[in-house]
C-alpha cells in the first residue's frame, strides 16, 4: 500500500462521532484540572477550613475571615462554584459549601480529605521543564528538584498511613501490638516525613524506633516533634539504602510507598530480610496496581499514577542509577521481588477503606 493510499483509506474510517466524544472528553479533563489545581489552593491558604465554618458568606467576609485579599478570593470562588464544589446565591451573593463537600474537603474531614492530595498535581507540574529534558536524554531528576514534594508527601502519608495505622495496618501482622507494648525494634525504611513512627513511638514506649530516608530534609519537623515530646524511644538517620547490605536487626520493618523509588528495589528487600531477627516480619505498603497495563485500564486512578510515575517515582529512581520500577510496578512484580529476596510466607491484603494501596506482610 502506498503512502496516499493509506491515509485514503484512514480518512475513510474516520469516526466523527468516536472524535468529538474524545474531544468532548479532553475538554472536560482540561476544566477538571483547573478544579483540581484551584482545590489544592483552597487547601493551603485554608479556604475551604473557613468556608466549612462561615457558609453562607459574602466573599468580603470570607476574605476577612480568613486573611485574604478579596479580590483573589472572590475569583476563587467563582472557580469553586462553576465547578459545581460550592453553591452561589445570586440574590444575597453568598457561598455555601455543603456539608456533603465539605466532608472530602476540609483538614477536619481527614483522613477523608482529598484537597490535600490535590497538592502533588502542583508539585509534579513544578518540573515539567525538568521531565521533558528527560524525555530527550533519559536522565532521571533527584528529590531536590521537587520543591514541595516532601511537604505535600508527608501530609499525604499522615492522612493515608498514619491515621489509619494503629487501628487498620497495624493488625495486619496479628502479633505486632503485643509485642510492641513488650517492646521490640522497629525500622522504617523509606521513612519520609516521619509521621508513621511519631504515631508508634507515642503509643508505643517500650518499644525502640528508627526512621530512615536518603534525604534528611524530609524527616528534619519529625524529628523537632519527637524532640519536643521527649519521644527517647526514636531516632532518624540518613541513609542511601543502596549503599549498604544490613540494616541492623529488628523484629519489625516497615516500608510505606517507598520500595519502588529505590536505586536497587530488589538488594534493598534483601537488606530488609538480612535484617529482620528470627520471627521478624518485614510490613509493607505499595499503590496495588498491576504489573501489566491491560490490568489497569479501569482502575479508578490509573491515569493520575502512571502520571506520577512519569512525573516523580521513575524519574527519581533513575537519578540514582536505579532500575526506574516505576509507581506501577504492580503487586504481581512485588510478590515475584519479595520471594526472589528470601521472603517465603508472603501474604497480601486490601483494606476496605483503601482502594489504591496493597499491603503485604513478609517472613523469611
């Protein structure tokens, strides 16, 4: 077939239904993105936590309340109302948040809160000049390069993790609580912001805790926290994982979210076995996606992760020479690496509160 003649032959299958639907579909993700990024702005200059608690007001009032300039306000909320997140009153102009919105919106509303999770769209867009050098040298980009990332992370995992730790993740390793209150070793690999440990130490005295991230930067509030409760029981330290083959020995290790972003994943699950003391157990939590895409074409945040992983988790894991697994690495990977590491009574699991994360308990 002749160049002419295929692209004949492709303008004579065109669709225009099946091309208007997608251009109908770009253009409400484009309206939907301008929601998203004005959310997370409601969210750090505090305006949905207000407006939750002065509905119905006048923008004058809301802008006084809350601090800001009016005018900035005001724009805000026409964005807040068009998008359908806040109900307008013509007559009295007045905004209202309904508590139906507010109860996914506003900081009370955590681990509910999904403004704050609006914030790494943001922070991923921050280095899109970044990422498309990439595309052309195949470099990746490291963490300092994120501005916010750390931050808005931490906030991300105290809502996800921490809130939800005790009561739901904790259980799934039926004998942690018991001997934590005993008191054990505990190390969290990965630990970023910290928040995870500062809920164990708290509750857990007897016990002694280590965070560990590559960046220290990331856990500097947690450890002025610890510090300020007199928590004597942890400790962070910065360390490339990488770099070494154990960690110490403890009866417990953690890894939230962190596994994927590693230089070397699969030594580093190595290390976490060599670590672990006779009937240790090794508690880890990755987004549960599949390994393979087909698996994932309905999965509710599909494109939102595999932008992420474009964005940040690949990037980053290819800035320190690393194998670039990606966010979507995919459970079935993750078993295959947790086995290939000596890891061999693996047991997965979903929480009915969590649709995004797979939590896996491993014992050598």
């Amino acid at each position: 077939m002749t160049p002419a003649s295929a692209v004949r032959e492709r303008l004579a299958s065109f669709d225009d239904h099946r091309s208007a639907a997608f251009a109908g579909k770009l253009l409400g993700a484009l309206n939907s993105s301008a929601l998203i990024l004005m959310t997370s702005v409601g969210h750090r200059t505090g305006l949905f936590d207000a407006l939750a608690g002065m509905s119905p007001c006048t923008s004058i009032e809301l802008a006084t309340g809350s601090g800001l300039a009016e005018r900035y306000v005001r724009e805000w909320l026409a964005v807040m109302v068009t998008g359908g997140v806040v109900d307008y009153d013509p007559a009295a102009k007045t905004y209202l948040l309904p508590a139906e919105h507010a109860a996914w919106l506003t900081r009370s509303a955590a681990p509910n809160n999904l403004a704050a999770a609006t914030q790494m769209l943001g922070v991923a867009a921050g280095v899109e000049d970044e990422i498309i050098a990439r595309f052309q040298n195949g470099e990746g980009i490291h963490y300092h390069h994120y501005g916010r990332f750390h931050e808005v992370m931490g906030e991300h995992s105290a809502q996800a993790i921490g809130m939800n730790l005790l009561e739901h993740i904790l259980p799934l390793v039926p004998e942690a609580t018991a001997r934590l209150e005993e008191g054990i070793d505990v190390i969290d690999v990965g630990c970023g912001a910290g928040d995870a440990l500062l809920v164990l130490a708290e509750r857990f005295p007897e016990s002694r805790f280590t965070g560990l991230d590559l960046c220290a930067d990331a856990f500097e509030k947690a450890r002025e926290i610890a510090a300020q409760k007199s928590l004597g029981n942890l400790d962070f330290r910065a360390q490339d994982v990488s770099a070494v083959s154990e960690l110490g020995s403890f009866d417990l290790v953690l890894a939230f979210d962190a596994v994927h972003d590693q230089k070397d994943p699969q030594a580093m699950l190595a290390t976490v076995r060599k670590s672990l003391k006779p009937g240790g157990a090794f508690l880890m939590v990755e987004i549960g996606g599949s390994s393979r895409l087909e698996n994932n074409l309905e999965h509710p945040l599909g494109a939102y992760l595999y932008m992420m992983s474009t964005m940040h988790c690949t990037p980053v894991s290819l800035a320190q020479g690393g194998a670039g697994l990606g966010t979507m690495w995919g459970v079935e990977l993750a078993e295959k690496m947790l086995g290939c590491a000596g890891f061999t009574d693996v047991v997965m699991t979903r929480l009915p509160h969590d649709p995004i994360n797979a939590y896996f308990v491993a014992r050598p």
